[in-house]
C-alpha cells in the first residue's frame, strides 16, 4: 500500500481523520433523524437519540471504518480479495448485534451469508440492479481510513476506495464520492489544506463536472438545504457546506477563528443540518481531522469519546497512525 514516512506534522492530521470522524458521529448521534435546527442552537455530545446511545458514544458510521482501519492497520491491500473478504465478514459479525445499521447496508450483509466480498459485491449489483437505489451515504461515511492507508498512492487509492465502496453499494455515484472525498482527504494530510476539489481528476471524465458544479452549489447553500442527507450526494455536500461556509482561519490567527474553532463550529453546524446529521458530521469529521490535527479535537469530547469494539480516543490515534506508517515521524 501507499504509506509515507510523516513528519509530526503529518502525523498529528492523519491521526486527525479517525479522531474527528468518530467526534463528529458521536457529536451528532443525539439529533439522528431530527429537524434542523436553528442557526446558533447549542450542540452538544449529549447522547441519546433514537438508539439511545451514550455521550459521547459513536455509531455505526465509526464501527464501520473502524472495521476497514484495522484491517489495513495490520498490512492488507484493500483492493485485494483476502482483504475485503475479512472487512465483510467482520461487517456481517458486526451487524448481527449492531443497534443502527442501514438499512441498505443490512440487507446486503445478510445476504452475504458465508462474509464474503463476492458474495457482498453480488448482493449489492443484484439490489441496484432491482431498485436503481442504491446510492446511500452508507460508503461515504466509512471512507475516511481508506485514504490513510493510500496517502503515497493515488491511483491504489482511487482503486480502493470505489472496491470499498462497491461491497454494499453499487450505485457508481457511491464509489465517486468517497474518490472524491478520500482524495481531499489525503491531500488535507499532506498540505494541510481543505480543498475538496483535489480529487476531481481521478473521476471518470464525465463525472467531474457534475461533481464540481455540485461542490460550488454546497458553497452557496445551507446544511439545512439538503433535504436528502441520506442520498450521498446530498450528504456530501452538506459536509462539505458545512466546512466551506463556516468562519476559517484567517492568515493572521487574531483575525479569524483558529483551526480548532473552525472544526467544532463547521462539527456543529453539520449536525444542525438536522435529518442523517451524525452521518454528515462524521463525513465532514474525516476532512476538518485530516486539514487540523487530532490536536484540534475539543479535549472534553477526546474525553468523552468512545464505541464499538470497545475503543477510546486514544485507540484511534494509535489505529490511524498504524494504517498510515506514520509511527515514526521525520523531523519537520
């Protein structure tokens, strides 16, 4: 796979990407399935919600990433058979029990009755090919550790994260975004730079002016705009609402919001979009963690988080540091 050596730079803002991801589920786990709500309201890792999850506790989103890192964590090639063959069958354990899987993602697992990708991949071709609906925000919002284990390889990247993608939800459209999506990740983690279009040429051709027309209209819009959170082209850009219009750090620090403000600002306002709104938190986690750092998580939500399979926050910077072979950083 594509591991780089990391500077501590680096290293703090891949650890970022699970930290934040799993920040941003747990922050909006209490307000699953509710209203927007008003500009300003308070949001906080209250819990609760339809499942009745702890504060602080994540949800499906994180488990499932958590999933896909620990298997590349330990060396494995996520374009690979073998690879994809232990995240589905870890999956399917873990959905038997799981208080919050989609419903999509559900019925795809249960059909993979042996756990294995090709029988996941089929199950997901034949409920497209059935339904034509098969572009839920599920994939996207897992895609995140895929970009940390490709941060020196953008084509495997791209590879991987449509074959992630494509094990339960077949809908090209599901395989494009998180491309798109794990391609600013990484490039958050190298420069330190939020730029969501930094993966728009690895898109099939076609595919690219659609996708860049809909990340302008996310900069002129409200997260409560998109109605359709759950489709993931709507989650997307709500994420990414959140973070383009949201107050960021201005060149001088005393003139703007710093980078730790902006993640729980662009956070909260993710999850007043209301709807699917720890989903989009989550999607927008992965990015603000990649451009800003573990460092920039809240110290009282670090504190707070945790979840399936019985891991913290320190867990996951140790998790996100393992999938990036960045242990050992380089001198700045």
């Amino acid at each position: 796979m594509g591991r780089v050596h990391l500077t501590t730079a680096e290293l703090d803002r891949a650890c970022g990407v699970l930290l934040a991801t799993a920040a941003g589920d747990a922050l909006g786990a209490g307000y699953e399935f509710g209203p927007p709500l008003p500009p300003g309201a308070p949001v906080t890792m209250k819990g609760g919600g339809t499942f009745g999850w702890e504060p602080g506790e994540w949800t499906d989103d994180t488990a499932m990433a958590l999933v896909i890192a620990q298997t590349a964590a330990a060396g494995a090639d996520l374009r690979t058979a073998r690879a994809q063959d232990e995240v589905t069958a870890r999956w399917a354990a873990w959905a038997a029990d799981a208080p919050d899987v989609g419903n999509q993602t559900r019925a795809v697992l249960a059909a993979a009755a042996s756990g294995t990708a090709a029988q996941a991949l089929a199950a997901a071709r034949e409920l497209h090919e059935r339904t034509g609906h098969t572009a839920g925000n599920g994939s996207l919002m897992r895609t995140a550790p895929v970009a940390l284990a490709y941060l020196g390889d953008p084509a495997g990247l791209t590879e991987a994260a449509a074959a992630v993608s494509a094990l339960t939800h077949y809908d090209p459209e599901a395989g494009e975004a998180c491309v798109l999506w794990c391609h600013a990740i990484r490039h958050a983690v190298l420069t330190g730079d939020l730029d969501a279009r930094a993966g728009l040429d690895w898109l099939p051709g076609p595919a690219r002016a659609r996708w860049a027309g809909r990340l302008t209209e996310a900069e002129h819009a409200r997260t409560r705009d998109f109605t359709r959170n759950g489709w993931v082209v709507e989650a997307l850009q709500a994420a990414w609402c959140a973070i383009a219009t949201t107050p960021a750090p201005a060149d001088e620090p005393a003139a703007g919001v710093s980078r730790a403000g902006h993640l729980r600002l662009a956070l909260e306002d993710a999850v007043r979009g209301g709807r699917d709104a720890d989903t989009v938190a989550a999607i927008a986690g992965g990015l603000l963690g990649a451009a800003y750092g573990a460092s920039a998580v809240p110290a009282r939500w670090r504190l707070e988080l945790h979840g399936w399979p019985g891991l913290r926050s320190r867990d996951l910077v140790s998790l996100a540091a393992a999938v990036a072979g960045g242990a050992v950083p380089r001198p700045a």
